[in-house]
C-alpha cells in the first residue's frame, strides 16, 4: 500500500479527509486480504487513497452511492461524463441560474447520478444538502462560467483515476446505515468511521446525536473486528465530551491543524483532530493522563502525536 499523492475524487462532500489519509495509514497495516469496510463513504477520499484489494463502501446517502456504482459497473464513464458537463456546462454559461434550478428539478424528479455529480459541482460552496423530502436545495453558486475547459479536465482526470482503480479492485458499493454495514464485519476485516459531527443538523442524510455515537461504538466494539474512527478533539472553544465517556476504553491519538483565517496568530483557529481505535497504533507515542491531555496550550504549533489509553 503505497501512496505518492493524493487523488481527490470528483464528488465533494463538506468534512473530507483528505489531510488525514498519510496519518490514517502510518496506523494501520492491511495485508492483502484484509477486507476494508467503511460505512460514512462520503467522497471516498481515505477508502480509495488507500486502495486496499477488497472493501465494503457505504453510505447512507443514496446519490454518492449511485454515483460511484455506476462507475464501478461501467454504467457511466469519464468519457460519457465529459460530453454531458460540456453540454449542460454550455447551457449554465447560457441562462445561468434558470439552468441550474432546471437541472436541480430534473435531478429530484429523476435522481440521475451525472446531473447530481453537475449539481455537487455548481452549487454553493460544493455543499450535499437534502430537506425532509428528499430534494436537493443547495442554491446555484453564482458561477455561470463553472465548466471551464480546465475545470471539467480536473473533474475528468478525478474520474479517470476512479476507473483505473475501481477495474482493479474487488469493491463493493451499498445504501445503507451504518449499523447495516457494520453488522456484515468479520473479525479479520478492518472498518474505518467517519460520522457526521454530532448537532449539526443540516442535512437529512446528515444528521447526528448522541444515541447514534453510542450505536456506532456499540455496533464496532461487537464487531469484533479492528477499527479506526476520525474525529474531533477539541478546538479553542469547545473540546468532544465524547471522547472520554463514549469511548473511554479506546487508544486515541492527535494531531493539530491549523485553519489560517488571517496573517494574525489570534486569526489562526487551531483544531485537534482525533484518532480513536481499538488497537495499539504503530505511530510515537507517549502515554498522557486525561487532565493532562485537556491543558495543552492551544497555540502550540504541533502537539504531535500522543497515546490517550484511559483504562
Ligand atoms: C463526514 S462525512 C464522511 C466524509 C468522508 N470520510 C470523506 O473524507 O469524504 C459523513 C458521511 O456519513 C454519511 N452518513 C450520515 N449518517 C449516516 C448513517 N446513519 N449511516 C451511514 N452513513 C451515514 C453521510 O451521508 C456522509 O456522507
């Protein structure tokens, strides 16, 4: 499992990982027949940078899913994808706004997966977002222009990569919850999770509480198998409670990143990315006690990486 660089794939989804693919694999080591099994797809960033042989990927957002299997099963193709963003990309430069909602009616009434990739690629800010209906409501992103010749080049090579690997590889693609997916785990399979934040509340396919924090920690502890969760730690503001109640009797470790809002250091808003997994990584570690944990000087550039083992 080698990784030169990282290929972004071309639905975007708020909360990619992408930053997390090269610490997610320093941790974990999959042998050629370990079974990769990882229920909040998303945009499939971590699954398929990491391109393990065999794998369940599910979502319980029937679009990305869709998407992504018809890829798989040569239903659409990069070059079937081109023609139509050059096409529908044409009339958005044409009418603007009027095309966007035109294709955004199409979509909920049809639920093709090429006007959802159009839709994920031309809405505001990238956003997946469904009301309690089902329909997609993300608001045009004020780009007639979008589907420049270059813009739907970099889409086209993110497909590409897609193809090239989805041909090699025994995976398997599924709408469903993640208690469903994780209910199929093995012992010897490996399961990465990457839920939604907890509260957020904005999208139907997207919401999260506490109950399904405690499902999920439930449904991976019974799986018997080993798993790795991404998640939050704490920011300046607020730090996840859940961590030492939840997951109490998991290995945590940390990383910080930084998300420059400004030249000023008080501008900077500093975000300690979590870890959470069964196992003990393969990363440095130094063992720390929670109280510890929780005074760590927020500014500090890099707290590096640390061992959270709460017994
Ligand atoms: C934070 S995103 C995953 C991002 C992904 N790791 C990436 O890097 O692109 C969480 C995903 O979980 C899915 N999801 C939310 N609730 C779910 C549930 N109960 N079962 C399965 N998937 C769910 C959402 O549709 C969303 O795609």
């Amino acid at each position: 499992m080698k990784i030169n660089k990282i290929h972004i794939p071309p639905i975007k989804i708020q909360g990619i990982k992408t930053k997390l693919v090269f610490w997610i694999k320093e941790n974990i080591s999959l042998s050629e027949e370990t079974r990769w099994i990882e229920p909040f797809l998303g945009s499939g960033v971590v699954g398929f940078n990491l391109a393990p042989q065999n794998a369940i990927f599910a979502d319980i957002n029937p679009h990305i899913i869709n998407f992504y299997k018809q890829l798989k099963e040569e239903k659409i193709n990069s070059f079937i994808i081109k023609q139509f963003l050059i096409k529908e990309g044409k009339t958005l430069s044409e009418k603007g706004v009027e095309h966007y909602n035109y294709v955004r009616k199409r979509f909920n009434d049809e639920k093709n997966p090429l006007d959802f990739l159009f839709l994920n690629r031309s809405c505001f800010n990238g956003m997946i977002r469904f009301n309690k209906n089902l329909n997609f409501n993300v608001p045009f992103g004020h780009k007639p222009e979008r589907f420049s010749k270059a813009y739907i080049t970099k889409i086209i090579n993110q497909v590409k990569f897609l193809e090239t690997v989805f041909r090699k590889k025994n995976w398997i693609f599924k709408i469903q919850t993640f208690e469903d997916t994780i209910k199929e785990a093995r012992k010897d399979d490996f399961i990465y999770c990457d839920p939604p934040y907890i509260g957020r509340h904005v999208d139907y396919y997207d919401s999260w509480d506490k109950n399904d924090e405690k499902k999920l920690h439930e449904a991976l502890i019974k799986s018997g198998a080993k798993f790795i969760l991404s998640t939050w730690d704490n920011n300046q503001y607020r730090k996840n409670e859940f961590l030492n109640t939840i997951w109490k009797d998991c290995h945590k470790l940390n990383k910080e990143h930084f998300y420059h809002i400004g030249a000023k250091e008080v501008n900077r808003n500093p975000i300690i990315e979590a870890l959470i997994m069964n196992f003990k990584p393969r990363d440095n570690t130094v063992k720390i006690n929670v109280n510890k944990f929780n005074q760590i000087n927020m500014f500090d550039r890099f707290i590096g990486t640390q061992i959270h083992n709460i017994q």
